[in-house]
C-alpha cells in the first residue's frame, strides 16, 4: 500500500487530492493519513495542503525497495529485493536464501553491515547511509572452475556504471579491485555453492565507498564523494549498477567469458606491469602478462617461465 | 544421561546392581528406571532381574549416536553428530550447519532422507533402516578447483572399509560410483561452498545400500547384503568409514593428492576402458587414459588429442 501510495506521488509531482488517491486505492481518508505520516517517518517528505492534497517534496537518502526498484530497468537482477537498515552480513542472508531456491537475481541490500566481509577472512567497512553494499544471486550454468570470471564481470559493471553516471575513470586491479586514482573504492566478493559437476549458486557481494568522508574511510581508502565534492544519488548509482550487472551476465552467458574479459582489459591496470603474488606459500614476481579464459592471472617470470594465477592479493611493483 | 547408563551397561556385559548405576550417577532408583524404560523404548533390549540388577542383551539396528559414538576411534570426523530418524536430505542439514560454522568432521546421519539427493539434481533412494547415509563437513585448506579429489578419497575410503570388514572388492567408476559386480551400491555426493580464494568447507554425501533385500533396491543396484547373504552391521561399518575417511583425508593433507589417487586407481575399473562421455554438450569417446592430481578424467580421443573431463556421466563402452 505504501508503494502504491507512493507511486501516485510521484507520478503526479505536484498536487494530488487525497480523496482521488483513497478512493483508487480504495482506503478510508483516515487510513491514507496515516500511511503518509509513515512515509514521513521513513524520510519522505510530504506537503499537505487543505483542498489540494499531498505533494511529495523530497525522497530519504535510503535504499528502501520502494526506491531501488521505482523505475528499475532490469528483467531479473533486483526484482527481488530483501533491504536491511543493518545486518551482520549480506552475504550471509544471501547464501541462506540461496539455499532456500530464491529466485535468480534477488538482491539483498543493507545500510550498513556490522561485519561486511572482504576476501580471505578480511572485514569490509560499511559505515551507515555512506556505501552501497549488496549482494546478488545468480545460478549460471557453469562449472565450479569457471566461476571466477564472474568476478571479473561484476568488477566491469561498477566501472561502466561509474563511468556513464559520473564519467569517472576506474580502475579494477586484479582480481576485484575498483580503484580511483590508486586508492580503493571498492571491493568484490564471490562465493560460490556447488557440486562438483554444476553450480548450485554464486553470490556477488559488493561495497562500494560511495559519500563517505575523509573520516568514514579507512587508510588507502577513497570514495566517490571525494572525486565529485558533493552527495550522489546512491539509489541511481546502485540501479546503474544493476542493470549493468544483468547486461553483462547476459553477454556472458550469450558469448562466454572472453566478451567480458574483453571488457576487463579495458579498465585493468594490472597487465603489463610487474607485479608479486604470493603463489603455493612463496613470493613470485614477474610481469602479468595476461588474463585467461577462467579469469586466471598469467604471470611471465623472468626466466620465461608461466605461471597460472587463480587467486591471491598481488603487488604492483611499480 | 541414557548415554552415561548405556556406558555402565556395555562395560559390565553382565548383569550390573540398579543400586550401584544409580548411586554413580546421582540419580533415584526411579529415575534409572524410566530411563531404561526409554532405552528399551528404542529398541535396546534389557532384563531386570530382581536382586542381579540389569543387563543389555542386544542393541537395535539404529544408527543412534550411542552407538556410532561407542568406541569410535577417529579425532574429528564423528566426533560430532547429528542423527535423525528421517529427513528431508542430510546434505541440507549440513550446509546449514556448514555456515554456522559446525566443527569440522561433523557428521549428519538419517535413518531415512524422503529426498536424498544424488549427483546432478537425481534422487537416491534412501530405505529406512536399510544403507547408510550420511554427511560430513570438511573444511579442507584447498583452492576450490582441487576439490574433485576428495571425492575420490570418500569413495577409496568407502572401498577400504567394505574389503576391510566384509572382504568384498568394490569398485569405483569415475568419478563416484561405487559398484559391486557391475551394479550400484552406492553413491558420493560432493559439495561445495566456498569463496575464489578459499573454500569454506565441503560436505560429502555418502549413501549406500546395506542390508536392502531386492525389493528395496532400484534397478541396476545391488546391496553388501545380496552378496553375504546375511544383515550387516551398519554402526561398525559406518565407524569404518568414518575412521579411514578421516585417515585418507589426514594423508591428502600430508602428502597431497598423489597418495589418494594411487590408491583409488587400485580400486576404478575406469582408467584404460573405451568409455564415452558428454562433454560440453557433445558426446566424445575414447580411452580413459589417466587421471589428473585434480581429480580430473583424461580421456584419448582415436585421433590422438586428450581432453580433460572434470565431471560428468561417463559409459564404459565394452
């Protein structure tokens, strides 16, 4: 009710005559009432004028479901959406709801996570109202091994969607790293259900810096607040996001992963350069010289040598 | 405490004064009472003789954690379990208990699964009181593409405790089918969850048919039964299992996947057939030639080009 509600006020953008709207809906005066003095405890901003009825003035800052999906362009990613004002973890709820056959796509987002994780056990940042942090669902008919690209396509997305909503350049270094200016904006998590024969499940979590400060960022850490100097629409940003999300995944699935990895050369500063990683519990250096199909690292030692990557933090050398 | 008076029952293997379990355990003569009421309730057979005491003169057919638990002797694998009489299917209990971070070697065992799931979304028949099925969670420290091979060390574990205990010889059909005179006895089930970098934990899925007469067995299966002509007994095979699971998986872990391959290549009837397979979405055929330290198939086409096969139903052609 609130959503239709609010789907009335928006279409509109002026005045609407509060007895059209509860006789369309069909609620009592009193009822409509209090829906919007909840809509007003929410954030929305609404005018009430005698004879001329409700206006909506202005949106919260939030990522409420009513918001994300209003105007959402997407066929599957976020058409189910589960929104937290705080969680432990989005990526924990999702691997529940993964397991409990939730469709394709559904998103889970939080305003903040007490314990977002990053890779390798490592904490993720999540200060309130300041980020966009979300997980996503997707069952692609793929094997285990070859999930990794699926990082690399989440990685392009938030590029794509930063570049064509702010017309920023970012960076991605291998493997999930968005990076600004060589700071970190954001990261990637990709965690994976399967059977040894087919993937049950992968979830795709993100946190992105998005209008946090100097003090709501950690050190080597910048946001996009920083770049713009001033507060972006975290709801468009992240409905960008999405869609470039689905878009990609679809290319995937239509052209396999060396459309995305195509992509992925475009925004990386990892190849070419020299970089160190730690592989099989020792440091090797050597130049990435290339990306594989499943989105390995290739590392060209100097005595010749190839070595695969499929995971690990690297070092860019200089 | 119906543990702690089994306890004080099996050790005497004679006839044991209420007065003296009683008095060791704190309990009334009344309370010792109702509790061997409800051991002879499920199915633990008990004569009181008045002035003797009590005596335990035969266990039930039951997978119940007393007995798996009596004289086990594994470190970890076990030493956790969760048992029921039936369920849905042991692998969901242990995803979900996978997540909430159960100890490792937790073990899930049902009499009966109303949905045991095989490879591939395929159903496993689980009569009750009949196999053995269950699941364990292991939290190797392994990439995830390594994982194929535990799958192989569940199934050579499986072969070991049969040879051991019954003096059959099994036989293992790339990748987990475990067969006894060319039919099913049973099957493996590998699942994964995990992140690029690191798995979180796997949880193997064991069911295998064990007293099952003909008729609660599914065409082409056969069970230990058919073949020694007489009732197994389940809990000592089950702790076999668990005992050279746990010493297959401490050996992977010390000297990597080459021991586990060597001894599963004793036991496959796979490695150097004509076998065909379908691989991405064709069929190919060929010589199983080898096996790959990842637990992958290798397969010889006649023109000489060897695929690598890394799941999937393979046919032995002749």
């Amino acid at each position: 009710m609130r959503d239709k509600i609010l789907g009335f006020l928006r279409k509109r953008q002026d005045y609407i005559s509060g007895d059209y709207i509860s006789h369309r809906l069909g609620i009592s005066r009193q009822a409509l009432w209090k829906h919007v003095q909840d809509l007003r405890d929410s954030g929305y901003e609404i005018v009430a004028v005698p004879h001329l009825g409700y206006k909506l003035t202005a949106v919260p800052d939030r990522l409420f479901i009513s918001e994300v999906s209003n105007r959402l362009n997407t066929r599957f990613v976020g058409r189910n959406i589960y929104y937290f004002d705080s969680v432990i973890s989005t990526m924990d709820i999702a691997l529940q709801l993964g397991l409990k056959n939730c469709p394709e796509g559904t998103v889970i987002i939080a305003e903040t996570q007490t314990k977002g994780r990053g890779r390798i056990g490592r904490q993720w940042f999540s200060p309130r109202y300041k980020g966009i942090y979300f997980s996503c669902i997707l069952r692609p008919k793929i094997l285990p091994y070859a999930t990794p690209v699926l990082t690399l396509l989440t990685a392009v997305s938030i590029c794509e969607a930063i570049k064509n909503m702010l017309s920023l350049d970012v960076q991605i270094k291998w493997p999930n790293d968005i990076l600004l200016h060589n700071k970190k904006l954001g990261g990637i998590l990709t965690e994976l259900n399967a059977e040894m024969d087919e993937v049950r499940f992968i979830v795709i979590g993100v946190g992105l810096n998005v209008n946090n400060d100097k003090r709501s960022l950690v050190e080597g850490a910048t946001s996009l607040k920083e770049h713009i100097q001033e507060n972006i629409n975290r709801v468009e940003l992240l409905q960008e996001i999405m869609q470039r999300l689905e878009g990609n995944y679809i290319l995937f699935q239509e052209k396999g992963s060396h459309a995305i990895i195509e992509k992925w050369r475009h925004y990386n500063i990892t190849l070419g350069r020299r970089v160190r990683v730690l592989h099989n519990k020792e440091y090797i250096e050597g130049e990435a010289s290339d990306i594989d199909s499943d989105g390995s690292l290739l590392l060209r030692k100097d005595s010749g040598l190839v070595h695969k990557i499929t995971s690990g933090d690297i070092t860019h050398c200089r």
